[in-house]
C-alpha cells in the first residue's frame, strides 16, 4: 500500500515538474519569436520610413481635401518690422510697426521711441487690413465710396499704412505702420519692410 501512494505522489510531482518544464519551454519559445520580430523590424525601419513617405507623397497629391500654405518665419517678421522702424528713424518719424500673420493674429510689433499711444493699435489693424485684402490699405481706402459699409468690419482701418506681404501670388502677412504725420509717409515705411525680405 505504502508503495502505491509514493508512486501516486512520485506522479503527481513528475506531472507538476514536467508541466513547469513545458510551460518555461513554451514562453522562451514565445520570447524568441517577439525577439526575432522585433529585431526584423528595427532592421526594416529604414525600408518602412522610405515606403510610409512615398504613401505620403502620393496620399497629398490625391488628397484634395487639404491644402499647404506658406507662413512668414518670426525671425522674418521681426527683420521686416525692424526695417520698417528704421526707415521711419532715419526721416525722424515716431511710428509704431505691426506684422501680422495671413490669418490677422499679430506675429511681430515695434513701437518706436516717442510713438503716439494710438500708433500701435492702428499698426496693428492696417496690418490686419492689409493681409485680409490682399491690398494696400491706401488702395483699400479709395474703396470706402462704393462702399461704406467696409469700414464696419471689427479690427480694420482703412487709412493708409498697411501693405500685404505675399508669396505665389497670395497673401501670407501684412505690415503695418501708424504714426507719422500722413499714411502716405507710414506706407513707405510698411513698405521698406516688405523690400527688406525680397
């Protein structure tokens, strides 16, 4: 009797070690193939880089729901007001400078020593002006007779001294000078910032 119970026993422990053996084989198998997969992966990177980017290519030529746009840089936006400033300097005008990106939100503004309080938010708004109509805003102001009604959009001014920045044809900023005695001088000073990036 004694001898069957300690073959039981002797079997229910070669079971548990034979079961314990299957089970280590069995998920150092596993670790080998996740390891193996993520080795051929690593080394497929560079082909799955190469083949993501041409989908990509080929996804935005057919791809006419979207559309790229170009943007003024902020080191470029800073180098249009700051030339726009200088040239006001030089004839000893006391502006304030405004650059704006396409979508009107101000990117750069510059308010020269001794500019007027009112200089900087009309800058700001030629500027916004400007970009919005792809057009001077001296030009923009002889429109103001055919309609009036122009002059009633929130953030704009039509009064001379803003001027479109543009790439391609299409507005991407517009500079706006306020400040010096007459549009037409703060118009020439918007538009020594617009020479100084082309």
């Amino acid at each position: 009797m004694k001898k069957i119970s300690d073959r039981k026993k002797l079997s229910k422990r070669a079971r548990v070690l034979t079961g314990g053996a299957t089970l280590v084989a069995l998920g150092a198998g596993a670790f080998g193939a996740v390891s193996a997969n993520a080795a051929t992966a690593a080394g497929d990177a560079p082909a799955a880089a190469v083949a993501a980017k041409a989908d990509t290519k080929n996804a935005d030529a057919k791809n006419t729901d979207t559309a790229r746009s170009t943007h003024l840089t902020i080191a470029a936006a800073t180098e249009a007001a700051q030339a726009a400033l200088k040239a006001a300097e030089k004839e000893n005008q006391r502006v304030s400078v405004a650059v704006v990106d396409r979508n009107g939100t101000t990117l750069v503004t510059l308010r020269g020593d001794g500019a007027g309080p009112q200089s900087y938010e009309s800058a700001v708004k030629k500027a916004y002006t400007a970009v919005s109509w792809n057009a001077p805003t001296s030009v923009l102001a002889g429109r103001l007779a055919q309609a009036p009604n122009l002059k009633d959009i929130p953030g704009t001014l039509f009064l001379a001294g803003g001027v479109p920045v543009t790439a391609n044809g299409g507005p991407i900023a517009g500079i706006g000078v306020a400040g010096a005695p007459s549009g037409d001088l703060d118009e020439k000073f918007a538009r020594a910032g617009v020479a100084a990036l082309n």
